[in-house]
C-alpha cells in the first residue's frame, strides 16, 4: 500500500484575496478562472468528490435547471466533462456520493421532484436506473438524500428526506441495499411513517455504538418552529437493525426551523458534537433570540460522553445575517480544531453574508470580517472543503441559488502558517468500499495539549451535498500522531502507532499502515493524562472490563449510569500504578439488558473524571 504522491496546481490567478481574522498567514482565492465557462447557474447543493479516481477532487453542483454539472479536476484546473449522461438528469435539491455496488468508484443519487440513481461505469460516464423500486422517479421525490449502511453489512443503504407541501407529499423514503443493484423500500417503521417539513438526512454514530444512527431537520419556513427528529439505530444491543425516535433531551425536544444536523467533534475530545441551523423559525417568541427577525441563529450542543448534551453559546451560535442552510465544519488553518462556515439564504442591503467563524480551542470562535466570503451579498444554500489541489489544506466551494444572479464560487486556500496536517483515503473490504460511516481519531500533543480528534467519513454532511470523503485532520505544531483509531462499519478496529504528519495516504480495512512512522527507538509523548481505552467485551452479557493506561500511581473508580442518570453500578476503588494498563472488571449480569454509561474517576480531595463512554448490556 502506497502512500499518494501529492501533485501541485500550476500557480493560478490570485485573486479576491481573503485575509481572515484570527487567522495570520491565512487567506483565500476565488479561483473561478479556474473553471472553462462562468457558474452563473441556479445550485441548490454542491460537493467534492473523485469521480473518476485519479486522487483529484472533482467539483459536482446540483442544478435547479435540470441535470448535475460536474467539474473534473485535471491537476491545472477544472474541465467539464462531456458525455457523462448526468445532464440528462432532472432537476435536483440535494445529492449524495457512495460506492453502492463496491465496484470502486463513487455512484450519485440526486434528490428532487423526479429523484434518481446514477451508476458510475468506471470510464467517465453515468447512467441513470429508471427501473426497480429505487428508478421510481416522482414515487421518489425529496428535498435530499444520504447513502449509509444502517445494518452494517457491507453495503450502503439509502434514505430520501421528503418536505411535505415542499416536494409532493410522500413520506420519507428508506431503501435497503440487497447487492446486486437491488433495493427494496423498508415500508414500516417511524423514519417512514408519516409526512412532516423534513429537510437535511444525516447519518451518524453519534453514541459511538458501532452502528449508524439517523438526523433529519424539520424546517416549516413559514415561521413556525418544530422539533427536529433524532432516530437511534437498535442494531446493537438487539442485533437487529430498526429505529427508534429519540426525544426527552435537548437536542431532540429544543424546536427552531432545522435544516443541517452535522454532528462534528468541534471540541477536540474525541466524540461527537451537534450543530444545527435554522432557516426561519421566527415564531411568537422569538424576538430576544432573533432581533432582527431574519432567522434564529445556528445551535451548538456539547456532548458529556454520558448521553447528555449542553447547549453552548459562542459567536456564530448569536447571530444570523439571513435565513441560514448549511454548517460547514473543517480545520481550514490546520491548527488541532474544526472551524465552521455558516451559509446564508438571504440577502438585502444589511445581510446575507457566508459567515466563516474560526476556532479558539477552547469553545469560542471569532469571525472572518474581511474579503469575499465576509462581505459579498449572495443566495447561498451549500458549502462544501476538499483538497482540490493536494497542498494539504482545505480549499472551498459555495453554491448559489439566485434567480436572478446566481453564482456558484470556488476558492483556493492560501494557507502558509507551517501547520501540519494528515489526510486519509480510506478504503473498506469488509465495509463498504468507500468506508461510509468510518470514525476515525487521531491523538497528538498539539499546542502542548493532548487532543483526540474525531472525523466520520460522510455522504451528508452540509446542505444537500458533501465535503471530500477524504478524512483530513489538522495538527498545527503536533511532531507526530501518538495514535491512530480507525473503526471501521464492519466494526474491525485498527490502531496505528508513531504517525507522521503532513502525510496523503490510502488506508485499507485491515492492512498495515502504508505511510511513514517515527522510527519504534524513539519515545512516544510523556503521558500526564489517563488514557481510557474502552469497554471489553461490549456489548456485554455477564461481565466486562473497563480498561485505561494510567500516566501516574493513584485510585481510580467506576460508576455505571442507567439512561435516566441514576448509579446503578459502583465496583470497588482500584489502586494503579503508573505507566500500566489497568482492567477494572465489571459484574453486568444483574442488569436488565439496554444502553448504560460509565464514567471512570480518580479519587482525590476533588474527584476529577477522566473518561466516560457507552455500555450496551445484552442476553
């Protein structure tokens, strides 16, 4: 296994600079010179993908006109492709990328009142599938769509939001993958019961179960607000795939006008956190959460690792410019943490500006004031980061949506701090091959802290489209990567050790790590914290054992929570030693079976937790 070779554009037209706050030796480039005709076209959603599988991210935008427009990247620039069988679509919403039928290259479904199922022949072309449940056309229709392997079998399955009185008036759709390009329409269950303003379907383990879980954002856009809904996948502990609607926390029950559920680590800490933006929402008391009366401002929640979440304010989670679609998140500094671009719908003389916000790193954000991005009045619906030109940061595009002026852009990042960076291709043998649904952690001292930063590979994760199915992390002064997690959808683990940064490598399900490593005679950083390893076996019937390395002699305890928040296991203290792996066991056997928590503590004056994570009891 070959580490890619990265390839640089030629030097391109530098213009519409963008210096960005908070963010020194950072700029970008609206490279549109780039592109062989103006993208003065009506986008709904837009997308980096590798297409043809040349290394090269590839620019795809969803028309409103009818057809995909699609932008092959060659290494100089941007051609468009003919013959692909893609303009010969329908017009379209949203869109998502996967390799369906695992044949190594990326197949599209475009979502919209005519939905559709294109098949990636390998040479450059497209075609469309008009038969079979999943080619049914208009029985299809959706605002957007996401590929994901809900029952982890290897497959990608395939789910359509559906916005009543938007796009007809079916239900959700929901299809499972059978092989062989066949799908049949799963016909019960609450994710297809009912109509509602579904708008933005994203698959995620949230709960970090090793099953994917389902986000869909209930938008009226009429000025009403509605709860969103949350459905966990029961594909563990029950061992049988189905969903159940989640409600009675904040992130299910807090109502707005959701369109963008992105669930991102933007703390740094290893799970994964919510974002959401809302389109109007303004309601009848809204006016002290929205004094403009424009839209109510995007909401951030912070996982506790014990199933509950707070909802956080900072910068951008305060203000609104216009009536905002897509989230965006992407380390575009490459300095440890995700930053995020909030896309914007509307626009008059006082708002409608995409809003880039980047992060501090320690829960604030601070906004880009000045350049295009920052001041330019568009209709914008999607954003999407990918590394066009392999230099290891992430470049941008932004869809526009105007009648009248629409103008879809392309931006370059100039990026020149020195920050190091790993970008991953991951591909699934046992998973799918596109390895849909992967999480991924790396652990590296950055900033003299010790951060664990979580990805998850996506087919939706902005609005209607996606960034690059490429995993990029950012590791500013990081020396080395102490630790890289893959779990994979089959739910194999990998763990690499001793990785270098500033690094493009292809990763194989199960195959030896093919990029370079520090040299094993060389030390690993000095541990100052405990390192929670995780729950062994889990699911767990009798018993299982929780496991951390300890950087320090001292004590440390369990406690096992049930889903309402009461103790219902507290084994015996544990003394350990430093530099050792401690296995503290645990008798489940007296535990009906379900989804419990445990948080592992060091005692001291003032008990300090030092991990948390999710048991799943089963029989």
């Amino acid at each position: 296994m070959l580490s890619l070779i990265r390839s640089s554009l030629a030097p391109l037209l530098l213009t519409c600079i963008l210096p960005l706050a908070g963010a020194a030796q950072t700029a970008f480039t609206n490279v549109n010179d780039l592109a062989p005709e103006p993208l003065t076209f009506p986008a709904w959603s837009t997308s980096w993908v590798d297409y043809d599988g040349d290394g090269l991210e590839d620019v795809f935008l969803g028309s409103t006109s009818g057809g995909g427009y699609l932008l092959r990247n060659t290494g100089t620039g941007f051609e468009h492709p003919v013959d692909t069988g893609l303009a010969d679509g329908p017009s379209m919403f949203g869109h998502t990328w996967a390799d369906f039928d695992n044949d190594g290259d990326l197949d599209l479904f475009t979502a919209g009142h005519t939905s559709r199922l294109f098949v990636n022949q390998g040479d450059g072309s497209f075609s469309m599938v008009t038969d079979g449940v999943i080619g049914s056309g208009a029985a299809n229709a959706g605002w957007s769509a996401a590929w994901g392997d809900y029952d982890n079998d290897g497959l990608v399955d395939l789910v359509i939001a559906n916005p009543v009185g938007f796009v007809g008036g079916n239900p959700n759709r929901l299809f499972h993958n059978e092989g062989g390009g066949v799908f049949i329409g799963i016909t019960d269950g609450p994710v297809v019961d009912g109509t509602d303003t579904y708008t933005i379907p994203t698959w995620s383990d949230f709960d970090m179960d090793g099953d994917i879980d389902l986000f869909i954002g209930s938008g009226p856009a009429n000025g009403e607000r509605d709860t969103n809904f949350l459905y966990r996948n029961d594909l563990f502990p029950s061992g049988s795939a189905g969903f159940e609607r989640i409600t009675g926390l904040n992130i299910s029950d807090d109502v707005g006008d959701g369109q963008v559920m992105n669930w991102i680590d933007f703390d740094s800490d290893g799970d994964f956190d919510l974002c959401v933006t809302n389109y109007f929402g303004r309601g009848d008391e809204s006016t002290s959460e929205n004094p403009n009366m424009l839209s109510l401002p995007p909401r951030m929640y912070r996982n506790n690792g014990d199933g509950t979440f707070d909802r956080v304010a900072s910068s951008f989670t305060r203000e609104s410019t216009g009536q905002d679609l897509a989230n965006v998140w992407g380390d575009v500094d490459n300095d440890g943490d995700l930053d995020v671009l909030i896309v914007t719908s509307r626009v008059t003389a006082e708002s409608g500006e995409e809003r880039l916000y980047f992060n501090n790193g320690d829960g604030s954000f601070v906004r880009a004031t000045e350049g295009e991005l920052a001041t330019a009045h568009t209709t914008s619906s999607g954003g999407a980061f990918g590394d066009y030109d392999n230099d290891g940061d992430l470049d941008l595009i932004v869809s526009g949506i105007s009648p009248n002026t629409p103008q879809n852009r392309i931006f370059r990042n100039e990026l020149s701090n020195g920050n190091g960076w790993l970008k991953l291709r991951l591909v699934g043998t046992a998973s799918n091959a596109a390895a849909i649904g992967a999480v991924v952690v790396a652990t590296a001292r950055v900033g003299g802290e010790v951060t664990s930063q979580a990805r998850e590979v996506s087919a939706q994760n902005t609005f209607g489209g996606q960034n690059s199915l490429v995993v990029h992390f950012g590791l500013g002064d990081a020396a080395v990567i102490d630790e890289l997690f893959l779990r994979w959808p089959s739910g194999r683990e990998d763990r690499f050790e001793r990785v270098l940064p500033n690094q493009d490598v292809v990763v194989v399900e199960g195959e030896p790590f093919g990029g370079l490593v520090v040299a094993t005679d060389k030390p690993l950083m000095e541990a100052t914290a405990y390192r929670l390893l995780g729950s062994y076996p889990n699911p767990a019937s009798s018993n299982t054992s929780i496991q951390l390395e300890s950087p320090r002699p001292g004590i440390v305890k369990v406690e096992v929570i049930d889903a309402l928040g009461r103790v219902v296991l507290s084994p015996a203290e544990r003394r350990v030693a430093s530099a050792k792996l401690v296995e503290i066991p645990v008798d489940t056997s007296l535990l009906p079976a379900g989804v419990y928590f445990f948080v592992v503590k060091e005692t001291s004056a003032t008990p300090t937790v030092v991990g948390r994570g999710r048991l799943v009891v089963s029989r």
